[in-house]
C-alpha cells in the first residue's frame, strides 16, 4: 500500500536523504505559490462577503494546499539514496546452528526448516535475488562460530547461542573486503556469554548494518518452564532447604500443576504449584529435607502439559552440596533458664549441630554442658579471638553487656564480621537494651534496634502470639509443617510467649520473619529478625519462653515443633558459615569444554584473610583423573584467589583446594561440579524479536520474518557500506501528489458547488 | 569458692532467722482454704516453684476429700529457698511467691519443676495421672521429698501409675544433680539423715529408659524432707548443717532442672 502512493518502500525513505532538483531557483517557486495562494484566499476574503466565515476559511485552506503541493511537485524532490553495485560487495549471512532452531514452533515446522527453504540445494527467489546482488559469505554459529560451506552441514545440535561472538568473528573475518552488511537468520534466543552492546558497538563504529531475520514465534501456544532455580550450595545433612523456582508460562495461565523434587532420581517432595495467569514469571518456594549426604544433583520438574512443544524446559537440575560435618554453637547464659534445658533437649539428636551451654550460675561461677574436652570453656566465657573463633554459631542468653570487657564485646560483633559465624540473640531480662547493650559493639551487629531508654523503664512484660510475616512464612527455618499452608496454619495454633523485651524497629537490610501484638503496643512487635552483617549473620529471637511451645498445655505430647524449629533456626545460625578455606565454583553445572572459573577465599586460623599463600585446587574428574590447578590472588580482594578450569568430561567433577602459607597447610575446601548438557537452548526459547529488532535498530539494519523477508535483498542494497553508488530517485511523480492535488481541487469544487458558487 | 558459697548460704540464714516471715509454721491440714490458688503468683517467666496438690488417701485406699499432707511446710519452705535461691545464684525466682495446682490443671505446664510432698499419701484420679504424664514426658521435672519408711509403697505404686516402664534408681554422689550447682560429695550424701526421725536418707532418680546417664524425669528425697529443713531454717529447730545441705540440695535440683 505503501509503495503504491508514494512510489517506494518505507527503506527508501528511510535511507535515503531528501533534496530538490528544480531548474527554476525554489525560493522563486515558493514566492509564486505565495502570490497565487494569497489572490485566492483574498479572492474568498473580500470578493465573497456574502459568505460566512467558516466556509470562507474551508475553501482558502483548500486553495492554499493544492497550491503548496504543486509548488511541492514543481521543486522536482528526489531522495539520493546510496546502493550497493553488484557483485562488488560482500554480504555475511550468518545462520543459527543452535538447537533452539528445532524447535516447531511456527507452522508446526522446525524453525532450520526455513533455512533449508531460503539456502537449500533448491534455492530459492531470496538466494537467487541476494546473489545477484552480492558475493555472499555463509557462516553457521552457536557456541562456536565458522565457515558454512553449504546448509546441509547444519546439524543444529549446538548447545549454545552466542550472537554477540558470532557478529564480531564474521566482523572481523570480512574486515579486509567490502562489506555491504550482515544478515543473521536466528531465532535471537542469546544464552551466550559474550556482551551484544560491545559487538554492536564495534559494528556501529564500522558502518556495517546487521540485519535480522527472526525464525519462530515470539510466544508460544502452550509452555512451562522452570527458569531458575536459586539454592544454597551447601547445607548441613538433615536440613529443611528452601529453594526458590522462577516459573513462566504460556497458554496455560492458572492451571494447577505439581511440582516434583527429585534427590538423584529418588522423589523428595511434591509440591502443587498454580501457575502464573500473566505472561510474567513468578517465584514458587519449595520446601524439603536433604537427607543424603554428598554431592546431590536436585531435579525440579512439572509434567509436560498436552500440547507443549518445548518439553525440556520443564525440568531444571542443581547441584547442593551436602555436608556430614558438625558444626559447634556456644550458647551463653548469664542466669539457669528454661531455656538452656529444653533448647539443648529439643537439638540433642542432632548429629550436625553440637551446642556447647555455658551457663553463669552465680557471680564468677559458671556451669559447663556439653563440652568435648575438659578444658573446653573451663575459663568461662573465651577471652581470646582464637577460642571464640572456633565456634561456628553463638547464642547469647539473659546476660548483660557489663558482664564482657569490652574487648570481649568486640570479639562477638568481629565473631559475625569477620569470622562469618552466626550470633543469635535470645530475649531475656538481661538482654537487648535491658541488658544494656545499647551502644555496644554488639548492638552494631544485633538486626534489631535497642532502644536506650526501654533500659531505663520499669521491665516490660508482655504476653504475645506470635505470628510470621509473609517474607517468614516463606523461610526455610520457619517451615512448622510439610507444606507451608499446613505451617501456616500451625503458626496460628501456637500459644502464645511472653517477653521482657520491647523491640519495635529492625534496622535497613535487617528482615523480620516473626512479629507479634503486644498489650499497650500500636505496632506490631519484633520477634524474630536477622541480617547479614559482614561475613556472618545476625538472628534475634525478642522471647523469654520458646519452651513453652514443647511444654504448654495446648501443644500435643508428640507435637515436634518445639524441635523442629530449633533444629531448623541453629541449623540456619551455622549455614554458611565459612571455614578457613571456602571454595566457590563459578557455576554448579558447566557444559564440558567451556572454561569455568574456581575462586578460593583463604584466611588463616583467626579468620583474617591471607595474600601470600599457595593456593592450588586439585580437579578429580568423574574418571578419577586428576590435575592441578593454580590458583592466584585476585589482587581485587583480600584473600581470594582465582583459577580456571575447562572440564573435558561429562559428570560430577571434584575440586579439592588446599591453601598454604609458609609451606604449612593453613586449610583445605572443597566443591563440585556437575559437567555435562545444560539444556540452555530450551530456556528462553521464544524468538526474542525485541532482541533482533534492537540489534537492527542500532546498526541501521532492519528485522524480518518469514512474511517480510522477500524485500531484504533490495533492502540491503541501499546502504553506504562497501562499495556503492548515489542514486537519485524522483518524488515529484508519486502517486500521492497527484492523489491529494485531485481532492483538494475537487473538494473545493464541491464545496464551492454546496454554497451554489460557480 | 564453695566455701565462700557455704559461709554466703550461713549468713544468709540467719538473715531469714531475723526475718519475720508473714505466714506462721502452720500444723498439716489446717489453716488455708480451698481457694490457695488465689494466692498464686501470676506467671512471669522467672523461676516460681510449683507445689501439687492432690486428695490425700483415706485409711481405707479410696480418695477422701482434700487434706493437707500435699501442703507439709507450705509457704515458708518455698519462701525461704526462693530467698536462697535469689541470694546464692543468678537466678531471679518470682517475686510474687510460688504457687499451687492440682496435678490436672493446664497452668502447671508453665512451672517446669514441681514439687511433691509427702508421697506416701498421694493420690491421682484419671485427669491427673494422664495430665501429670503429660507434663513429665514433655520436660516437667518432679522432687519427691517429705516420705519415709514404708510411705514408699504408696509412692512406688503410684509412681509404677504414673510412668509404667519407669522405676526409681538409686543415685549416688556421682550423678550430675549433685553437682548441678554446689559440688555434694559422697560423705556428705551418705552422711544425710531425715530432719525428724534421724534416718539415712537415699535418694533416687526417675530416668527415660532406666539409663541413669539419660535424661532424667524426676528425683526422689526417701527417708528426708528437705522440705521441713528450709521451712525450719530461720527457727533453728534443725540443724545448721542438714539445713545448709537441704538448700544446696534444694538448689542444685532447680539448676539441673532448668539446664537439662
């Protein structure tokens, strides 16, 4: 339609640059136009004043713009327009070999299928036009990027799309030629590395245009997908983990579906999932239990749903490090409390987590439980960075600021800070700001936020029911049920604690998992908040009484709760706490042969970082091959160091680091890998047509479909790049001008007609 | 250190001998009415001793209407180891008092220790065996004290009632409830006679699975009441010393209670 009014395609216009070529000077035109227009509308003005206003207005206008569009003709414009010559310039076609490209998503046909169509043995009106224009250059990219000599020696079994290496290789590759432009047929579903805006940028700096040919449809008819998973990468055995699963959909919006967690093939957990109603992802939590030890490779999948093309991207694996290990929590009291004898009942059978109670039972006498050895806390509470140090989780009880010397104060908050352990704080009458610690060190570390003068008052005492908020409702250690709706509801069943501590604020960055209504209290109360402080985490737990969910009258004989939460709340105080050589992997799952990096933090006995040491990370693959890897200090950082490894096998690969200063061992760490098919190319899988537009858009290419793509190689040839000539291209004659001249006169013929003017 | 604690527990019963408690030593089965409740102390979360009470039985077997043997030495026992308590250690025990429940009343759950006195004429109904149950098996822990000589048929049949597979074991110096707090060694354990009738005293444990290593239900006072010694100790009736090893026994059960 376009091009029948104004004579050209949009591209034309679009590229080309407007001029006027009249023999007559324009200016001499325009004031021609001026006098003629202006004896007419004065004709209307004053020469008809039996007219009204209105029409007088109406016909002026229309002789005016009939007028304008003939001086508009008379100007002779033209569009100047450079072209490509033929045959004297190169044009890369590069074409997706990824697997995304089988996917039968448009017209029940793959989508390398249109390849074949536009580049087969048959050939094609598309390659017949583009190769009479151009010298063409084929190539094929996904992971990897090369020459195509001819469309059969597509496979499209690549397991990645990197667009953005794809379009500098070719870059470079044709540097040395002219080079009319690039033309990418994809379906734009990127998962490469490589950053696109600084290949683009390069190619903007050339002046090469990329054009872009989008295979697929931009969503499709029915799909789940599961695409992301976040976990902790390592827990202690025997701990309830939540994982987070971002979830998308098309086609099936509000459908119930279950949701099934499998630990290395054996179930762990269905979950029934209602899936988002909007095209926009959402987040499901999953709670389970991670009973086996060892290096676990988590599945979480969803049924394929009847119809869905793209099944593979209902299921998503990662890998959890599992640890046997103990983790030791020294728990202080300054007074005997209930506290002390139900808590280490309720996490006696723990294996993991050994809680050694130190309890103050009179001035300067203090009772031991718990301990390994005896010299283990036979000073009281450590008076030295090294001892404290070697605790992983601390809980501080009803005991007062007064009772630490103040390098002991620091110690605790540095315990979190540096060291990276977890301090939970336990209300009580000597604790928080009763206890005095307001503007303490420890104050600094604690989530919540004292307030000095609660420690002038008359003691608070307030009877609470104690409720999760929404955020804990969600966390791993506020899990009261196998489900979250049963722990839900089982939080409402709970009788109410008492506490002898006011905390109204949790400071920014801290998080509240547990509030309550106090009497004589607008707001909610803060009952249970943690943050991150430093390297560690910092939990308060506002309540005197937690026994009373083992030991109240409303709570079942066998009712686990009481259990079940300190279990899971000392097992979240140790998670993560960092030993003196902590191993990262860049990724739990890698694909064989793409390079992967392995970042140790390395600190010595004290936990203070370590630049100087010897850091190697010894790599056992699954067929028990073994290779050294250096690793080296970042610089960056303080005690980080870096390495990187390719896997050269499919299966779970070992990483072993050991860290040494002085030529003594100063710590060991470990990590794994899971190396084989990530199924990327099932992730995102939709033709990314805002990806392929914008890609075209900065380079001054166009994007096209299957439906567009027969005026790409005319599109093409209008470009400055390579070798090309300037054009000129008359618009005086488009049918346009002659089309509105006609109705501008004949309207005003009409109209003059209607007023009975001759 | 123990020595300072021993001369520390000394001064301070003299301090109570010069203290003019409010209530007077009060005959058994006299003198209190029905409503005792009323004069409990509301819940706090500070440690507040908790006495049963329970229907005497009758000459016959059969329950009777409510005496007082439960009642031996209450108020100022408790009153004067809460003191002792308050003195010696850095626990605050409940300013308002202590308190009393029948073994069936849902607000004995908040008071983890309970105190049982004179055994040998206890007497359980249906709810109170079952709730009482309850309250043991989920961490409520029971001193028997205040029974000799062959009062402990009652209390073996009732306690045989109570926990089926439970059975007393006899403890000597060596379990931790006799160093929870103060360190009672073997001499002064077996050196223990009953306040009154000059008997030795044994004592036993009531333990999860019969394992005296294990976790431990309740301790057994026979042939003793510590009870009458911390009641008497401001009047100097009983001895200076069984009185002082009563609250250190007295005190040791409420601190391995409460850490254990």
């Amino acid at each position: 339609m376009f091009e029948f009014f104004f004579k050209y395609r949009p591209v034309v216009f679009r590229q080309g640059d407007l001029v006027f070529q009249s023999p007559i000077p324009v200016w001499l035109l325009v004031l021609g136009g001026v006098i003629i227009a202006g004896v007419g509308v004065w004709g209307y003005a004053r020469g008809r004043r039996n007219l009204e206003r209105r029409p007088r207005i109406i016909l002026g206008a229309l002789r005016v713009s009939a007028i304008a569009l003939l001086v508009f003709a008379l100007t002779r414009p033209m569009l100047v327009i450079a072209t490509i010559v033929p045959q004297q310039n190169f044009l890369g076609v590069l074409v997706d070999d990824s697997r995304s490209m089988g996917i039968a998503d448009r017209d029940d046909r793959p989508r390398g299928a249109y390849i074949n169509d536009y580049f087969g043995e048959d050939g094609s009106a598309l390659l017949s036009a583009l190769s009479d224009r151009f010298k063409l250059r084929f190539f094929r990219f996904s992971e990897t990027m090369g020459r195509l000599g001819d469309v059969s020696e597509l496979t499209f079994q690549g397991t990645r799309t990197d667009v953005a290496s794809a379009l500098d290789r070719a870059r470079l590759e044709l540097a040395a030629v002219p080079l009319a432009g690039l033309v990418v047929f994809t379906d734009g579903a990127d998962n490469g590395d490589a950053s696109l805006s600084e290949a683009l940028l390069q190619l903007q700096a050339d002046g090469v245009p990329v054009h872009t040919v989008g295979l697929g449809v931009d969503r499709f008819d029915k799909d789940i997908e599961i695409s992301r998973v976040e976990a902790p990468r390592r827990v202690l055995q025997g701990s309830a983990v939540a994982v987070d699963l971002t979830i998308k959909q098309s086609g099936l919006g509000g459908r119930s579906v279950d949701l099934v967690v499998e630990d290395e093939g054996r179930i762990v957990k269905t979950q029934p999932v209602e899936l988002p109603g909007g095209s926009e992802p959402t987040t499901v939590r999953v709670h389970f239990t991670v009973s086996e030890e060892g290096s676990r490779l988590f599945r979480f999948g969803i049924a394929p749903a009847e119809g869905e093309i793209v099944r593979e991207n209902n299921v998503l694996e990662t890998l959890i490090q599992v640890e046997d290990v103990q983790r030791d929590v020294l728990y202080f009291e300054g007074e005997p409390r209930w506290e002390v004898g139900f808590l280490r009942r309720a996490v006696a059978d723990d294996e993991n987590v050994r809680v050694a109670a130190l309890v103050r039972a009179a001035e300067n006498k203090f009772s031991r439980y718990g301990v390994t050895s005896p010299d283990e806390l036979a000073a009281g509470f450590p008076d030295t960075r090294e001892e404290l140090f070697q605790y992983d989780g601390l809980i501080l009880g009803s005991v007062e600021a007064s009772f630490f010397t103040a390098d002991q104060l620091r110690m605790i908050s540095e315990f979190v800070e540096v060291r990276g352990g977890g301090l939970l704080t336990l209300g009580g009458r000597l604790s928080f700001a009763e206890g005095g610690y307001a503007g303490t060190p420890v104050a600094d570390a604690l989530p919540v936020v004292l307030d000095r003068r609660s420690g002038d008052s008359s003691r608070f005492f307030a009877e609470i029911e104690v409720r999760p908020t929404p955020f804990g409702l969600t966390h791993a250690a506020m899990q009261l049920a196998p489900s979250q709706e049963e722990s839900q509801e089982r939080w409402g069943e709970l009788p109410a604690l008492s506490t002898l501590n006011l905390i109204r604020d949790v400071k920014p960055g801290a998080t509240t998992l547990l509030t309550a209504r106090a009497d004589g209290v607008s707001d909610p109360v803060v009952v249970l908040a943690s943050q991150r402080y430093g390297r560690g985490k910092s939990i308060s737990f506002v309540v005197q009484d937690a026994w009373f969910w083992q030991m109240h009258a409303d709570i079942p004989l066998d009712d686990l709760t009481h259990e079940t939460l300190w279990r899971q709340l000392l097992r979240w105080l140790v998670d993560g706490v960092p030993n003196p050589v902590s191993v990262v992997a860049g990724a739990d799952r890698v694909s064989p042969d793409a390079p992967m990096t392995v970042t140790a933090e390395v600190t010595d006995s004290g936990f203070i970082q370590l630049n100087g040491a010897e850091v190697v990370a010894t790599v056992t693959t699954p067929s028990g091959i073994s290779q050294d890897v250096p690793l080296e200090w970042t610089v960056e950082k303080d005690g980080e160091y870096r390495g990187s490894y390719t896997p050269a096998e499919k299966g779970r690969h070992e990483i072993d680091v050991t860290a040494r200063y002085d030529g003594a061992v100063v710590g060991t760490g470990e990590a794994h890998v899971e190396a084989g098919d990530l199924g990327a190319e099932f992730y995102g899988a939709e033709m990314q047509s805002d990806v392929l537009k914008s890609i075209a858009a900065e380079t001054g290419g166009q994007f096209y479909t299957p439906e567009t793509i027969s005026t790409l190689p005319e599109d093409v040839s209008f470009t400055e790049s390579g070798t090309s000539v300037f054009e000129e291209r008359d618009l005086w004659d488009m049918p346009i001008i002659f089309v509105l001249l006609v109705a501008f006169m004949g309207a005003e013929w009409i109209y003059r007609r209607q007023r009975g003017l001759p | 250190m123990m020595k300072a604690l021993a001369v520390t527990s000394m001064l301070v019963l003299v301090a109570l001998a010069a203290v003019a408690l409010p209530a007077q030593a009060q005959r058994r089965g006299a003198g209190f009415s029905r409503n005792v409740q009323d004069y409990n102390a509301e819940y706090n979360g500070s440690f507040t001793f908790l006495r049963l009470r329970y229907a005497p039985l009758s000459a016959w077997g059969g329950r009777r209407s409510r005496e007082a043997e439960w009642a031996h030495d209450w108020p100022r026992a408790e009153q004067h180891l809460a003191v002792m308590i308050e003195e010696l250690t850095t626990i605050e025990p409940n300013a308002d008092g202590s308190t009393i429940f029948d073994a069936d009343d849902p607000e004995i759950f908040k008071f983890p220790v309970a105190y049982i006195s004179e055994p040998g004429f206890w007497s359980m109904d249906d709810d109170e065996e079952r709730t009482l149950r309850e309250y043991v098996l989920k961490g409520g822990f029971l001193i028997f004290d205040d029974f000799a000589g062959s009062h402990w048929y009652n209390f073996e049949e009732k306690i045989t009632t109570l926990l089926p597979e439970v059975y007393p074991l006899r403890l000597d110096a060596t379990h931790p409830i006799f160093h929870a707090f103060y360190d009672i060694d073997a001499e002064t354990l077996d050196e223990f006679v009953h306040p009154l009738q000059w008997i030795p005293s044994e004592f036993y444990g009531l333990f999860e699975n019969n394992d005296p290593d294990g976790y431990m239900y309740g301790i057994v006072n026979y042939n003793n009441d510590i009870g009458e010694a911390w009641e008497w100790s401001d009047q100097g009736w009983i001895p200076v010393d069984l009185t002082n090893e009563a609250y250190k026994l007295g005190i040791n059960y409420i601190v391995y209670a409460m850490t254990h």
